[in-house]
C-alpha cells in the first residue's frame, strides 16, 4: 500500500521525469507534448498523477496548458515573470539603486559578449530596435518596451545560456528607470544606444563594454538629479 507521503511525492517525480522526456526529445519553446494517455503509458503512471505533474511543470513555467488543445513547452521554460520577487520589495527608491548597481555589475560584460559573438541577424535586430526607441523618444511617446526589447537583444546575443535567465533583473529596473527619471534622458538615451548598437556591429567588445558603462551613468546621474530636485 502507497502512503499518503508516497503519493504526494509522485507527481514531483512525475514532473522530473517529463523534464527528463523534454530533454532527451529536444523539444523546443511552442512544441506540442504528447497527451495525458501516451504519456501516462510511457511514464507507467496514472493520468491523473500525470495531470498533477504537468500542473506543477505549468506553476513552474515551463510547460503551458491550453484547454481543448494540450500542452505546450513554454515560451521560455523555467523562467517565471519575477523570479526575484522584486514586486514585493516596497521601498522602490532603494530597489531602483540596488537594481542599478547589479546592471552595472552585469551589462557592460554582456554587450562584451555580444560584440564578440553576434551574427549579422543579431546586429540587425539589435540596430532596428535601437531606430526603434530613437523614434519613439523623438515622438515623446513611450519608448518603454522597445528599450526592454533591444536589452533584451543584447542579452540574447551574448550566446551564454545564463545570461537570458538575467534578463528579467534588466526587464524590471527599466520601467522603474524611465518612471523615476520622468523620461527625461532623450538625448542620453539616442547617443549611447547608438554607441552601442555601432559598436556590436563592429564587434569592438571594449568599446560596447564602454558603452554599455556610460550608458547606466547617464541613467545613474538623472536618478541621483530628480531626487535631489523632488
């Protein structure tokens, strides 16, 4: 007889062992996983310990359940919208200068990477969204995605399959940066986005390093400004 611990530690175990099926299949972000029943049948398992397991892999982001079309590998497994918990950290004011100080720790190194080893279509998507937020600056509108979009390109284009899992440290701090300056850094933001994007594309990993740099002291300085002058 299976004891209550036992089968609440099956569908843990379940999960790992469809973790290790997403693994050996190489299934890719959009792909479809096999149904409760074939899945059960190669997992020697029961469907509804199954179902149990594939709601823990869904808490965990890394598979995504659509009602009436099955399972689907997530976009990008594992990583949930705030995995530091930053939502809950209340003093925004001290999270904004401590989440400055870990992309300052970070950034530079990763436009590094990325100058060293992005490819053609990396450099073009990376100088599109850099067009793409000078137009939105120049337009007054915000520019808040397309700014998270081309950081996020960078970060992707460093080819370090650690660095995508940071992405969200740099995602969060962006919104509150542009809040907290009042969108105020236009010209700043233009030149070192610029000078970055032109130095990726010329794969100088100094110079992008620099940028990078120069960049976060331009945001550091207009954080510093407003709340001196608040």
């Amino acid at each position: 007889m299976i004891s209550s611990s036992e089968e609440k530690s099956l569908p843990q175990k379940l999960s790992e062992d469809i973790i290790a099926f997403i693994l050996k299949e190489n299934l890719q972000p959009g792909d479809k996983l096999p149904n409760e029943t074939v899945l059960s049948e190669r997992l020697n398992a029961g469907r509804s310990s199954v179902r149990e397991a594939m709601k823990l892999l869904a808490s965990r982001n890394i598979v995504t359940i659509r009602q009436g079309s099955g399972t689907y590998i997530a976009s990008s497994p594992g990583m949930v919208e705030d995995p530091l918990g930053l939502t809950f950290i209340g003093n925004k004011q001290k999270l904004i200068h401590d989440l400055l100080e870990v992309r300052f720790l970070l950034e530079p190194s990763i436009a590094a990477m990325a100058a060293t080893r992005a490819n053609k279509k990396d450099i073009k998507k990376i100088t599109t969204l850099c067009d793409d937020v000078e137009a939105l600056l120049k337009k007054h509108v915000d520019h808040t995605q397309k700014d998270i979009e081309f950081h996020t390109a960078i970060a992707l284009s460093s080819k370090n399959v650690v660095v995508p899992r940071l992405i969200p440290v740099i995602n969060s701090s962006i919104p509150l940066f542009v809040e907290s300056t009042s969108g105020a850094l236009h010209e700043e933001t233009i030149e070192t986005h610029r000078e970055i994007a032109a130095a990726i594309a010329e794969h100088d990993a100094l110079r992008a390093q620099d940028a990078m740099y120069l960049h976060l002291v331009y945001n550091r300085k207009r954080i510093l400004l407003t709340e001196k002058n608040s």
